[in-house]
C-alpha cells in the first residue's frame, strides 16, 4: 500500500470492521444439527490473506467487538476483541506475503494459507475454551470446543476461496496490503 | 438493521456519567473474581436486574437472561463432574449427583456470570453509543482509532443493506423448488454472494479514502476534534460516588 495516504489504511480498516459486523450478525449458514455458525471467521481470514496483519487485526477484533456488543452480547465483547485480533494476527503472520517494490502483494501460497488457518482455528477455539472456562468453569466450555472449530474451520475454507475469487474479481485489492 | 444498543427509559443511572460508569462496571467486573461471597454476587445481579426493570421495563430486563440460559444450563449440567471428592449433597438411589463443593462452585459461577452479564448489558443500555465513543477517547483512544470505529458505524447500515440486495439478487436465480435442494443450493450460493458483497464494499475503499482526505486527513494530521463528555453534576463527584460503590461492595462481601 501507498505509505504516504494515512487515509486509505482507515477506510480499510473501517470498512472491514463494518463487513465483519455485518457477517457476525446477518450472514449465518445453517448446520445439519439445526443450528447455525456465523461467518465472522471468512471475513478475518479473508482480510488476514489479503490485507496483511494489522488489517486482519484491527477488523477481526473491532468487527467482532462491536458485532458483540450490538447483538446483546457485551460481556463477551472484551473477550472476541482480544482472541479475534490474535486469531487475524497470527494467520496473517504465517501466512504472510512478499510486498514488492511497486506496493502490490503476490498471493500467499496455498499451503501457508491452509497452516495459517489451522493456527487461527487453534487460537480461536482455545482462546473461547479459556475464556469460558474462567467465565462459566472449563467442563462446561468444553461442549463449546467442537462448535467453535467447526465455525473457524468454515471460515477457513470459505476465506481461502474467497480470497482468491475476490483478487482475481477486483485486482486493485493487490495494492492494500501493509 | 439496528448498530445501536442504547434504549430509551428512566432513572438516575442515565445522568451518571458514562466515564465513571465504564469504570465501576470494569472494576464490578474485576471483584466478582475476587474471594468474595456469592451473596454479595447475586445481591449485586439483583441491584442490576432492579435497576434494568425500572429503566426499562419487564420486557427488556429479562432478555439478557434468556440469552445466557443455555449458558447456566450447561454449567448445571457440566460443572458437577469436575468436583466430585467431596460430601454428596445430592444423590439419587446409589449415584451421587452433585457434591457440596460442586454446588458451592456453581452457585459462584452462576452468580458471577448473571453479574457480568447485567453490569455489562446496564452499561450498553443507558448510555449512547457516541458517549460511550467519547468515553473510550476520554480514556485514551487515539484520534484515528475513533474514526475507524465511527465510520465502521456509519458503514454498518450500507453494508448490510447492500448484502441483502446482492443476496436477494443471488436466490432470484436458484432451480431447485424442493426443500433439502434449496438448503443445499443455500450453502453452495453462500460463496458468490460472499464475493459479490466483498467487492461492492472493498469499491467503496477509494472513495472513503479520497472523502477522508479532502475532509484535511492526508498526512495523518487531524483538522477536527471529538467534543468533551458533558455531565450533570461536578465529575469528582460521579467519580467519587462510583469508588464508594466498588469499595462498600468489597468491604461488605469480602471473604
């Protein structure tokens, strides 16, 4: 990304953070055991593959922040802020890309994309499994373990596709790496 | 859909100051966890609860409760299995259910997540989601940090508008009419209509970039500043008022 437009990194960071709202609260799939997991995880690894660390920071743990607070859940807000920020963080990390000099990002490689996912799958559902230990006793947060990795991993799956659907569909995204 | 959590009502705790409101919900928050006595914890979820019911209304002081019920339902269930190397306290025929300290630890976990659940609800009810901006400023948010909070808002509406037309656009073209065929079709349609929506918002990118800039944030150098928090009353008192609430609650329910 072009360095000198301080400008471009908000407008990023704040559209991200309202798409991932929006994906937390609207956007649900329905599973076969009659319930449904949100899409928060696709937006975070999304933005983890093809904005960089600090985007997939900042929207992963303001966007779910503000999608907890929002849906009557704002005790919890603290706690997705902190584990969704490490989760966008970590799996932009491993899964990081060479910027070259002109400011475009090439594609990170599949198999980094698939690792970064897993670690952000582990972070995710072992972040809520301490949280809810501490909040509710850890035998109770257990349950929620299989959930939680069933959520993460969809969004992995459905971030990488998307990822790459989305560079190919809208090419300038190449430029708002940092 | 609805980006603001504040609801209309009554009382004194929508003239206390949102600053020192933030900080005896988070210190609140913080004693629950200390050795203090699951009375105390409950007297302190029964204070929140009154004061939600006549802010608000049966209706609405209740809905917090009903989403942290399969929540309480999981640690009744769960939470005896961890403690069982103690006096029975609950049996049926031969089989211990539960033991004294299973039942102990359960009614403190209850207790402490019935007061979270109020004390942080009672905040995001009676208090502005543009004080509670300031509130986070006053507390050190940086200039930028605000912004992207609030364009995340004002971009919240456009966002969910425009994915349910790309949605709407998106099922218009479905073939299958039988019921396992569509919730079939459903999940596979999720992805262009993921992809569709992520490009109309990432095009709307440049040109926030472009509004941000002509408004004078090109260099990072901010040409507005957020307003100050106004509050009834000198904010010593409100400040004062909220540490003899916190330290009364500890003095009194300390083990």
């Amino acid at each position: 990304m072009n360095e000198s437009r301080p400008a471009m990194k908000i407008a990023l960071v704040s559209v991200l953070t309202a798409v991932t709202v929006v994906f937390t609260l609207l956007v649900r799939v329905p599973t076969p055991i009659k319930g449904y997991i949100s899409l928060c995880d696709v937006v975070i690894v999304f933005s983890a593959y093809l904005f960089g660390p600090w985007t997939a920071l900042l929207s992963g743990g303001l966007g779910t922040g503000i999608a907890d607070i929002i849906g009557g859940y704002a005790q919890w807000a603290p706690l997705s802020f902190v584990i969704h920020a490490l989760q966008g963080l970590l799996i932009a990390l491993i899964a990081h890309r060479k910027t070259e000099e002109d400011g475009t990002a090439d594609t990170a490689s599949l198999g980094a994309m698939i690792i970064g996912g897993i670690i952000g799958m582990i972070v995710m559902a072992g972040g809520y499994y301490v949280a809810g230990g501490i909040l509710y006793g850890f035998q109770a947060a257990l349950v929620e373990i299989p959930l939680n990795l069933m959520q993460s991993g969809v969004g992995v799956v459905l971030g990488i596709a998307v990822a790459k659907s989305v560079s190919k569909a809208y090419p300038p995204v190449r430029n708002l790496y940092w | 859909m609805i980006s603001s959590t504040y609801v209309a009502g009554k009382g004194l705790i929508y003239h206390f100051d949102a600053r020192s409101k933030l900080l005896l919900t988070l210190v609140l928050c913080i004693e629950v966890f200390l050795p203090v006595s699951p009375t105390g914890i409950y007297l302190l979820s029964l204070i929140s609860f009154l004061i939600a019911l006549y802010a608000t209304g049966m209706k609405q002081a209740l809905s917090p409760l009903k989403t942290i019920l399969p929540l309480i339902i999981m640690m009744v269930l769960f939470t005896p299995f961890t403690y069982t190397d103690a006096p029975a306290a609950i049996t049926a025929g031969n089989v211990q259910l539960a033991t004294t300290e299973a039942l102990y630890h359960l009614n403190l976990l209850i207790a402490r997540f019935i007061a979270i659940t109020y004390m942080a609800t009672l905040f995001v009810w009676t208090t502005t989601m543009s004080d509670i901006m300031l509130t986070f400023q006053w507390y050190g948010l940086p200039y930028s940090g605000a912004l992207v909070i609030t364009l995340a808002f004002r971009f919240i509406p456009f966002i969910a508008d425009s994915f349910k037309m790309i949605s709407d656009a998106h099922s218009l073209r479905r073939v299958s009419s039988d019921t396992k065929g569509r919730r079939r079709s459903r999940i596979f349609d999720i992805l262009p209509t993921i992809s569709s929506a992520l490009v109309f918002a990432l095009k709307s990118i440049p040109n926030l970039a472009a509004t941000l800039e002509h408004r004078g944030y090109s260099t990072g150098h901010r040409r507005t500043r957020y307003r100050t928090l106004r509050t009834k009353g000198p904010l010593f008192t409100h400040f004062l008022i909220c540490v003899i609430i916190a330290t009364s609650f500890y003095l009194l329910f300390s083990l």
